[in-house]
C-alpha cells in the first residue's frame, strides 16, 4: 500500500531523479571496444513519468525511448527496450504499469497502441492486460483496488476492474494528468493545464476546484490523522 510517508519520499527521490536525467545523453552511451563506432543511446527521449520501486528504493524514469533506472547520477536503460512507455505508473514492488506504442525491436508488441501492459520483474518484460491497439493511456493511477486511465483516443477516464483486465468508459474530457488515493479510491483529480477538477462517483462527473491553480500534474496527499484527501 502507498501511505503518506512513501508519497513523500517518492517526491524526494523523484527531484533528484530529474537531475540524474540531465546526464542521459553521456551516461548511456555504449559501454566497451565498440563504443567508438556504435551509435550512442538516444536517452529516455521526453520524459513521461518518474516513479520508485518500494522493493529497493530505485527510481525509475519512463520516457518517450524507453525505461531507465536512475542511480548516483547515471542511467541504466532497463532491458535494451526503446517502447514509448505512457501512464507510467509503480503498483508494487518491481510491478509497474505502462501505456503506450510499442518499439519496432519488440516483436511481442505489434500494436500501434499498447492499451494497458504490465511488468512484474522492474521492466525487463511487457505483458499485454487489455484493450490492446484500442486505448493510449496517457494518464494511469491506482487507488485501493480501483484503477483509472484518461485514453487519449476516446478522450475518456476510464475505470478498471479485475486489474485491469476490464474497463468501464466513464467522463469524457481533456486533461493531463490524474491523482487518487487508497482512502478514497471513488475521488478521482485531474490536473488539465487549465484548472483543477474533482471527480465524484468513481470519475463519473467531474466539477472544477474554485481558485485552483492552472495545474499541469496533480497528485493526492492523505492526511494520516483524519484520512482526509488534497490534491498537490
């Protein structure tokens, strides 16, 4: 379970993630005799979304080129895989969330969009969960035993069930980013670079957040007295 403490170290280790980010395009050039003539590693390309492993602490970037772990100032790129990984989310330890378009290099992964995969071994392998060529989560989070996504196709947050293996179409709208949390799994947030939007009913309506500020990320903070929800 994501408790207060662990959001706020995720924050902490996620700004000095981005610092670590900065030194992609040296840090993961290709290692050994052949370096002088291979090509270097394009980097993470931009980045999609940061999260941290509760397994090791390790913090993970997931970017238009890829997955990388980031350690001491220096990126690993996970597994040799280049697939635009979207909705980047962590669920557990070494169990991630993903979206997206899949690389050319990976054969297991044909569709031009990924609709929701998972991994369960820190990114080394995909498995497709649903909705496969149909959705591009842009936006996943997990709240208790719910789960919701903004698909970018049908300008949706969608709703997931069985771990989502299946899914309910719920509010259509735009926006950028999407926060919950395991205390109150039917209040949904969405940040839309405009504004801030509350959602009610599991993400079946939404509402703006009067003299919110024009948010492009959002992300819910419990407080641990009273359970009681705010949106960051």
């Amino acid at each position: 379970m994501i408790t207060p403490a662990s959001i706020r170290r995720r924050r902490t280790l996620a700004a000095l993630a981005l610092a670590a980010v900065g030194l992609l395009p040296t840090a993961c050039s290709a290692p050994g005799p052949a370096s002088e003539t291979a090509a270097p590693d394009p980097g993470t390309g931009h980045l999609h979304g940061l999260g941290v492993d509760p397994a090791d602490n390790a913090v993970y970037a997931a970017g238009h080129l890829g997955v990388f772990r980031l350690s001491g100032g220096t990126a690993e790129r996970v597994a040799d895989r280049y697939q635009d990984t979207m909705g980047f989310t962590v669920t557990g330890p070494h169990t991630f969330l993903a979206s997206g378009h899949p690389s050319p290099a990976d054969p297991e992964l044909r569709s031009p969009h990924l609709g929701l995969v998972r991994s369960t071994d820190a990114g080394r392998t995909w498995q497709k969960v649903s909705a496969e060529g149909e959705a591009d989560f842009h936006a996943l989070v997990r709240a208790g035993s719910a789960l919701y996504g903004y698909d970018s196709q049908s300008g949706r947050v969608w709703a997931g069930a069985d771990d989502g293996r299946s899914w309910d179409k719920r509010a259509r709208l735009p926006l950028l980013d999407l926060a919950a949390h395991n205390s109150r799994p039917q209040q949904v947030w969405a940040a839309t670079g405009t504004g801030l939007l509350r959602g009610d009913h599991g993400a079946a309506t939404f509402q703006p957040v009067t003299g919110a500020p024009a948010a492009v990320a959002v992300e819910e903070n419990a407080r641990e007295r009273d359970g009681a929800g705010s949106p960051r």
